[in-house]
C-alpha cells in the first residue's frame, strides 16, 4: 500500500493493516533518535532565541475505521531545555518560566483530529506547561517517506503551533521577550513492524 493510501488514517497505517478482516487499533511510538520539539522566541522584533527539549515520549494510536479517533500523547521532561547559552537554560527553568522543580513534566494530549489535505492535518488537544492546562492546537504534514533495504517503511513529518507564554503564567520579561512561542515538531514513525493492535 503506498504512503498516500495511508493518509486517510492520519498516513500512518501499516501496510498489512488493510488486509486484516476487521481492523484493530494501531499503537506507534515515535522515534525520538529522528524527532526534534524545538521552540523560538523574538525579542523586540531585533533577534530570536531558539532552544529544544531533549527528553521526550510520545504516542499514537490510529483507528482505521474511524482516523477522527487518532490521538496523541506527548509527556516533554522539562528539565531537558536546551539552548546555546547555559544563562538562557538556567532561567527558562527556573520557577519564572517552566519551573522544572515543581512541574517537572510538559505534557500534550489530542482531543481532535481534523483532515485539511491528503497529507496536511490539524491537531486539538490541551497542553499543560507549570500546572495550568490551556487549550493547544498544531498543524501536521508529511514532509517525507521512504523504505530501506529490509522493507521498512517510514514517515518523517514536521507539525507547528504557537503558544502564549502568558496564558501559563509565564509572564517575566515582558518588555524584553515575546509572548508568543512559536513550536515546531519533527517526528518520524516506523510504519511496518512498529504496530501492535490494542
């Protein structure tokens, strides 16, 4: 089954999974090796600051039958934030910002998927950053496919959002940092021999 087959369950099916006489639910943990949940934050519009968490697990689970069911769960440990300067990380931890002592997890779950294209798809869901949940929606697309020399077949793509600060209590700095936080996720998923039905 080609890649564009599998789209209309959020592109990540498993091949076989078409043959089987009643479809099950398919669980998929991403491939943090080839997954990146990277952010970047203006500064009075003269530069950026970039930074990445580099501790993280997610999770999906696609009905064939019903690709609306697919959810996500994505649990960041927050204390992994990583940016080119050791004075950036410091107070991005500290309890201003994502306060790692107390809250040490970052956590994102889907409450919605909704087709745009064959290959591009919104997600909804809530995200809870220090103890407060708020509402959190990305766009989602393939950026690429391929299959090695074993058969394997994988999909790599690339989901953005944006976030105010603000709405988590993160409100330090004001007049020096934006409140807007622009989000961009790359993940990769092993479509064949990675599913197991749930």
């Amino acid at each position: 089954m080609a890649l564009r087959q599998l789209a209309p369950c959020f592109f990540l099916l498993l091949s076989g999974a078409a043959g089987t006489a009643r479809a099950e639910t398919a669980s998929y943990k991403f491939d943090q090796r080839a997954g990146t949940i990277e952010f970047a934050v203006d500064h009075l519009g003269m530069f950026t600051s970039r930074g990445r968490f580099t501790k993280f697990q997610a999770n999906l689970a696609v009905d064939p039958d019903h690709p609306e069911r697919t959810r996500i769960a994505v649990a960041v440990e927050a204390a992994s934030i990583d940016m080119p300067l050791e004075d950036g990380v410091a107070m991005l931890r500290s309890p201003d910002y994502l306060d790692v002592q107390r809250h040490p997890e970052v956590d994102f779950h889907s409450t919605a998927v909704t087709p745009i294209t064959p290959d591009h798809y919104k997600i909804q869901g809530l995200l809870a950053i220090r103890g407060v949940t708020q509402p959190f929606a990305m766009d989602i697309k393939l950026a690429r496919s391929s299959r090695d020399a074993r058969g394997m077949e994988t999909a790599d793509f690339v989901a953005a959002g944006q976030l105010k600060r603000s709405a988590f209590g993160m409100t330090a700095n004001e007049n020096f940092v934006s409140d807007n936080v622009n989000l961009t996720i790359t993940v990769r998923i092993q479509l064949r021999g990675a599913a197991t039905a749930g």
